[in-house]
C-alpha cells in the first residue's frame, strides 16, 4: 500500500504531510508528558522488530499463499497509540529511503494511511473498547478471544480506510484516469482479504505475549481479568467468526455493491451517484472533485507554454515534434556526460 | 538466499555506498537534502501531459551518478517495487483517455498514453532522486541535518536507533527462519501452530534487549540529546550546489528546453 511520489500532486503530498506532521506534533506532545525516557529503545527495537517480522511468511492453511503481519496493530497494542505511531513512521521512513518502499514526498500520505489509522484509530476506537469492554465475560479465556477480536476486526478496519485513503489521495491528485468507483472496487476487496490474514497472524503474536508476559500488553491490567473462570475457546471463535464474516461480508457488499464497478463508474449514474455505494456524500464529493477542477485549472494557467501540454492547440504536430526531436537531443545528452564521466573514471583508476 | 538476506545486504550495499568519497559525498548534508527535495517537488508539479518538459530533468541524477560514481544498477534494482504500483495505475490511462493529442506522420498518440509515460518517468526521477540522497550521504549525518533544521530530536534519536536494530534484527529472524526451515524441509512458510511463538520469542527477548541498551546508554551518559562530532559548516561549495539546483530545476519547470532545442532543427 506504500504510494510512490508520482501518484501524488504537490498540493495532496503537503496537505498529507500537515496531517501527519501534526498527529506526529501530538504524539510527540503526550511522550513528552509521559517522561519515560526508557521507553525510546524499546520503541526503537520493537520498531526494527516489525521492520523485519513483516518479511517473514507464513502459510495460510489450505491455500498455497502467505501472509504477513500487521504492524500499526501490534506496536500500539505493545506501546500504545502515540509511541506506536512515532515507531511506525519510522519503518516507513527507513522503508522509503534505503528500500525505495514508497516516495519521500508521498510518505505523509504513507504515514497518514498506514501509520495513522492502524495506530490512533485502531488503537482508541477498537483495542481499547474491546478489551476494556465485557464480551465474551471474565476471565483469561475471555480476554484472550477480546484481543483475538480486536486485532482481526483492528487490521481489517484501519487497512480498509487506508485502502480508501489511498484511492482518494490519487483521484484527488488526478494522476490516473482511473475512475473513483472503479478503483474504490479495485482496491477495497483485495484489502479485505489481507486484512483478514494480517489480522489473523497479528492475534496469533499478541496471543503469546499475553500467555507468557500478560503485563507487556496494554489495557489488559485495566480489563482487570480475574483469570480464573475460563471460556471454552471454541465458543470464542465461534462468536468470532460470526463477527468476522459479518463485518467482512458488509464490508465487501459496501465495495461492489454494483457488480460492475468500472462500468458503473464510466458511465455514471448520477441518480444512485457515489453517495449509494460509497456511503459518501454526493455532495461532498462534489465538492472534492471541484478541488480538483480548480487545482487543475490553476495548474492550466501556471503551466509554461500551454501547447505543448494540450490538445487543441494551433499547431500541436508541429509543436510535439520539436518537443520528441528536443527530449532526443537531451537523451544525447545525457549519453554523453555518461561517457565523459565514464572517461574521467578510467583515467582515474588508470593512475591510482 | 531469503527475503531478510535480500534486505541486510541492501541495507550493507546503501552503507558502503555511503562511505565513499566524490565530491557530491563531500557536500553538507542540509543542502543535498533541500536539493532532493526541491528535485521531487518540482518533478511532481509537472503537468500529466508535459512528457517533453520533464524529460530534461533526467539530466540532474544523470549528472549526479556520473560524478559521485554511484553505479546505477543498484538503483534501478529497487525499481522492481516502485514501478509494478505506478505501472497499474498508470496502465489505465491510455483506456480511458483516448484523445489524440500528438499526430507524428501517421501515428497518433493519445492523451492516455503520454500521461502514462510522464508517470512512469516521474516515478523512476523521483526514486533517483532520492536513492542519490541516501547513497551519497551516510545516514547519521543525514539525522544531524534534521536536528540542524530542529527536527524533534526524539524522532531523530528514534530514527537512528531504529537504523542501528533493523539491522541486527533482521539479521536475528533471517537466522530463525533459516533453522526453521531447516527442521521442517519442504514446508513453505511458518505453521500456523507456530504463528505466535516464531516472532513472540523474538517480541519478548527484544523487549528485554531494550531495557539494557537503555541501561547502556545511561551509563554512556546519554541524557536525552545525541551528541554529533561537529559538523561542518555551511560552506561556499554548499551554497553554490544548492543555488545551481534550485534555479535549474525551476528553469526547467518553467522553460520546455526539449522543446525549444528541438525548434532549432524542425521547423
């Protein structure tokens, strides 16, 4: 889900970045408050910890493919939201600059869609209700089937509305011709699955450390579990797995709700609108497709020598081939630094 | 080899890189930072259609591999995640913008197909970009040029702590995974009876890992603010580097120099 720079217009990357900068600023604010200076290896190490546990694979019984884990999850989960989320943007800057995982521009919006839903969203409006909450009933078997509950319904939620995020960052940057519908259907189902493994796989982990360190994880003290009476698993799961399918099943009904997403979306309906199907405002989303109206049209008028940009001009033929015989001639150009600087190199290990 | 060998050793080929010398490694790392950045800002406000303007932008990272003698297949290794995105995005394009915009003698080109080229190219120029920022400068310098701009000096200590353990972790889990696999042959991941424990086993000795390092800092007199042998000062070569850029990018962005050259010889 990483975006690269060139999906991006400047304008979305620098409103992304403010959004992000400032949840950072709070974050930062609240550590400040904590004073716990001892927590900032902790977080450093469990960062590199899901950093490099997110390159491990494991198999999906009884289909061929893996999956990985959820890190917003797991770190707010381990560190609480705050140091969660200053941990991740930090995975996600190491990613961007030594592993070309997303752009240096676009990583407030990476930050904002991976970073910020899995960590504040997932953390204050799932974990924490859930775990403080009574399903299930007392005991440990309980509070273990609550943390199983939250991170799978955490994982499948935030990665859901980063999934949108991302698509609304695009459309909003008008880099793809790709219409909003169809690409909302393109992206939300695929999403869906991941989130479900993700979320598995990150229930799995926080499941150990509950069994063995119970203290490391965080509202558990709070759920205040007497740890004695024990629900059977099985009806856990099976709660479980109604929850799951009915979240999922809604979700993805929410996503394609036209079979024909794409179709759909070329040729408009305007009557059932984007409202119906995206639970949007049509409105509203009138009013950000008219953002991007003006965006692009204060980009039409800052932009230098119009005609080589548009069509319909005077003489694009004319214009466009001087512009192919121009890029070929930079192209030569670039060809022969190499070869100067090729020369230079020679020379020099030549003499060394 | 595995995916976790696969990153250690990316991660020790940007460090080696990073520890050479040219003169683009000697320059601050405030001014290849703002550089880089003016480089991406501007390639991303090229228009979607302006295919012919942007390409005089490859010139710069051209410039910059030649004389720093990074070599670029290491850059465009990391291509392989950045462009499959960028590729499914852009593909789209030319099926749903059919205008014909370009009509070179009897090939017409729509507007679909030269958004998708400018897309594709704006990606490759903006990993370039940033790919020579981190090649050319090692990376706690960059963390010093951070704080120098007042970056929250707990991001920047979180950063290079963060920078420090990846590698030691990863290096940690590609050594599990590898005995892992080698008592369960054939299999291809992790059983799912093994989900929890492969990484809470490293969750929970990392855990403890952090409280001594955390130790080790204090008796190091760590006192919430990383030292940094002083850094150079802002010199005249840095000023010169910065003011060349910027200016050039913004000439280029305003000037269609392909265009204008190409007008020399086709009328």
């Amino acid at each position: 889900m990483h975006m690269a720079d060139a999906l991006l217009a400047p304008a979305v990357a620098g409103a992304m970045y403010v959004a992000s900068g400032t949840a950072a600023g709070v974050s930062l604010h609240r550590l400040k408050k904590e004073d716990e200076p001892q927590k900032l290896p902790l977080m450093a190490v469990s960062a590199a910890l899901v950093f490099a546990g997110q390159m491990i694979n494991y198999t999906i019984p009884g289909t061929g493919s893996s999956g990985h884990m959820c890190g917003g999850m797991l770190l707010s989960a381990l560190l609480g939201p705050e140091a969660g989320f200053l941990s991740m943007i930090v995975i996600l800057a190491i990613q961007c600059l030594f592993f070309a995982d997303g752009g240096l521009m676009a990583l407030g919006a990476n930050i904002w869609n991976m970073a910020f839903y899995g960590c504040f969203v997932g953390y204050y409006l799932i974990w924490r209700p859930i775990i403080r909450g009574k399903w299930f009933g007392d005991g440990k078997g309980a509070l273990r089937g609550r943390i199983i509950a939250a991170s799978i319904l955490g994982c499948v939620l935030t990665l859901q509305l980063g999934a949108f995020s991302v698509v609304l960052e695009t459309s909003l940057s008008g880099i793809t011709e790709l219409p909003f519908g169809g690409f909302v259907a393109l992206m939300q189902p695929i999403h869906l699955a991941i989130g479900l493994v993700e979320g598995l796989i990150t229930s799995a982990v926080l499941c150990f450390v509950f069994e063995t360190r119970p203290e490391l994880i965080k509202d558990v003290k709070e759920a205040d579990a007497s740890l004695t009476a024990r629900t059977s698993l099985g009806t856990t799961l099976a709660v479980l797995a109604a929850v799951t399918l009915l979240v999922g099943g809604g979700l993805s009904l929410l996503a394609s709700s036209n079979p024909d997403g794409l179709e759909w979306a070329l040729f408009g309906n305007e009557e059932e609108g984007y409202g119906a199907n995206m639970g949007l405002d049509e409105e509203e989303f009138g009013v950000a497709s008219d953002v991007a109206d003006k965006a692009g049209s204060i980009q039409e008028k800052t932009s230098f020598l119009p005609d080589y940009a548009f069509p319909g001009s005077e003489d694009p033929a004319g214009t466009s081939v001087s512009g192919i015989v121009g890029a070929a001639i930079v192209a030569g150009a670039a060809v022969v630094i190499c070869l100067i600087g090729g020369f230079f190199r020679k020379k020099k290990t030549k003499t060394a | 080899m595995n995916k976790m060998e696969k990153a250690l050793a990316e991660l020790g080929t940007m460090d080696e890189l990073s520890a050479r010398k040219s003169s683009i490694h000697s320059l601050h790392a405030g001014a290849k930072l703002l550089v880089t950045v003016a480089y991406i800002v501007i390639v991303m406000s090229f228009h979607k259609y302006d295919l012919s303007g942007l390409i005089p932008m490859l010139l710069w990272p051209v410039l910059l591999f030649q004389i720093s003698g990074i070599p670029v297949r290491t850059c465009f290794y990391k291509l392989r995640i950045v462009l499959p995105l960028v590729m499914a995005v852009g593909l789209f394009n030319p099926f749903f913008d059919r205008e014909i915009i370009l009509r070179v003698g009897s090939l017409s080109v729509s507007g679909g197909v030269i958004s998708m080229l400018t897309l594709m190219l704006k990606g490759v120029l903006c990993l370039m970009a940033s790919f020579l920022l981190v090649a050319t400068t090692p990376f706690d310098r960059i963390c010093a040029a951070l704080r120098a701009v007042h970056f929250p000096k707990t991001l920047v200590t979180l950063l290079l702590l963060t920078y420090r353990y990846v590698g030691v972790l990863t290096r940690e889990l590609a050594v599990m995974t590898e005995a892992y696999h080698l008592r369960a042959p054939g299999q291809k991941g992790i059983h799912i009876s093994a989900w929890g424990s492969f990484l809470g086993q490293l969750l929970l000795r990392s855990m403890d890992r952090a409280q001594e390092i955390y130790a080790a800092m204090l008796l190091r007199g760590y006192d919430r603010e990383f030292r940094y042998a002083a850094e150079r000062r802002f010199a005249m070569k840095d000023v010169a580097y910065t003011l060349i850029g910027v200016s050039l990018f913004l000439l280029l962005r305003f000037v269609n120099v392909s265009g204008l050259l190409g007008s020399l010889f086709v009328r």
